[in-house]
C-alpha cells in the first residue's frame, strides 16, 4: 500500500478530524508532503474537506466535472461525475 492510499484508509477509518502534523508523524514525512499528498486525492475526485482540527472525509457528496465547447455551428456539453465515473455528453446546433 502506498503512502497516499494509507491517508486515504487513515482518514476513512477515523471518527473524528485527522490532522497532516498527525499523519505526517505517523508515516514519516514532513507535514507539506500530506498537505501534497492529500491536494492529489483530492485531485483524482476525493472528497476530503480541511477543517481548523482536520481531514475529514465526505463520502455523500459528489464531484463534478464540466466543459463546454463550440465549433462552427454546434456547441457541445460534457459532464462527469468524478466520484462515480458517471459520464454524460450532448451536441446541438
């Protein structure tokens, strides 16, 4: 298991906030590397929130991404679901 799938576990497993001086002094790394770490779970659609004590996980939220093009007379949209793999596109004139 590598270093950010253990976060990820930490995280879930906890019942309350769990801070990046914690999970750094339990995995051996500096603070700024979970900060760096925690920003790429994020990044591959994770819902992890920073609180003021804390990372917490929110696993009931969902997280989208959107893009809108034109080209000559159509348009188009796409939309993914991030957390769910759920993809949808549509183009029109």
């Amino acid at each position: 298991m590598d270093r950010r799938e253990k976060i990820l576990q930490m995280i879930q497993e906890s019942e309350k906030p769990i801070s990046a001086s914690f999970l750094a002094k339990t995995l051996g790394v500096s603070r700024q590397i979970i900060v760096g770490d925690v920003a790429l779970i994020r990044a591959s659609g994770t819902n992890i929130t920073a609180t003021p004590r804390g990372y917490i996980l929110e696993e009931k939220k969902n997280n989208y991404i959107m893009s809108v093009f034109k080209t000559g007379i159509y348009f188009g949209v796409a939309v993914c679901d991030v957390s769910t793999g759920e993809f949808y596109a549509t183009r029109n004139k």
